[in-house]
C-alpha cells in the first residue's frame, strides 16, 4: 500500500531526529498529488512503528496545496484536492505544480515519566 511507503520515509526521518528518546507526536506535510488521509497514515504507521521509539506516537497530517494552472482560461489556483477541476470556468485540462512533497515538520518526544518518591513515609493512617 501507498501509505506505507510514506510511514516508512516519515519513521525513518523521525528516528533520526528522536535520537533514540521516546516519540509522542509526529507532524507530517505531504502534498496533495500523494492522496494520503491522516488515517490511513496514521494506521500505517502505527504498523511499521511498532517496536520503534515512535511506537504509538500520533501523526498530524498538513496537506500542502497543489498549483493548479489552466489550460483552458489561463487561471491558476491552489488546491488540497488532488482531483481538482479549474475554480474558474470548471475545466479539466490542468497543469499541477508541487504537491509532491514530503516532510517531517516536528517531533514532540514523550515526557519524562515522573516516578513519585516514597513522600507517604511517616504519615501513617490513623485507622
Ligand atoms: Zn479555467
């Protein structure tokens, strides 16, 4: 499947730059031409980061627009929809700039887990 090729550049990239520590949150930009949905992201990677320090981490997707030129009444627009028809008179006959890209645009690592000291000691329960 298409999105697990994506999950796989975007652990890769993320391992990198985790270092080793623990990975809560991955924010991810891809372009509209790679038609990828956050869920279906989301699952793939939560496949292929499994046993990683991304394991369980959650992805936010940033759909970057496409530059759509027409052919057709020479307008020219942006749009997330991979499938767009021409805003200004409707036509099919497109050209599409970028909306291939893919990047990692930030990592939250998990917080320190906080182990509790013994602070109960002495107090004891009148019962
Ligand atoms: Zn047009």
């Amino acid at each position: 499947m298409h999105e697990f090729g994506i999950a796989e550049s975007v652990l890769g990239a993320v391992e990198k730059r985790a270092a080793g520590r623990g990975v809560s949150h991955v924010r991810v930009q891809a372009g509209a031409l790679l038609r990828i949905t956050e869920p279906a992201l989301e699952q793939a990677f939560s496949m292929v980061a499994g046993g990683t320090v991304a394991e369980g981490a959650k992805i936010d997707l940033i759909v970057l627009p496409v530059r759509l030129d027409c052919r057709s009444c020479g307008g020219s627009a942006e749009s997330t929809d991979a499938l767009a028809a021409c805003p200004g008179c409707g036509g099919l006959d497109i050209d599409m700039h970028g909306g291939e890209e893919l990047l990692l645009e930030s990592i939250q690592l998990t917080e320190e887990e906080h182990v509790p000291g013994d602070s109960r000691r002495g107090r004891g329960d009148p019962a």
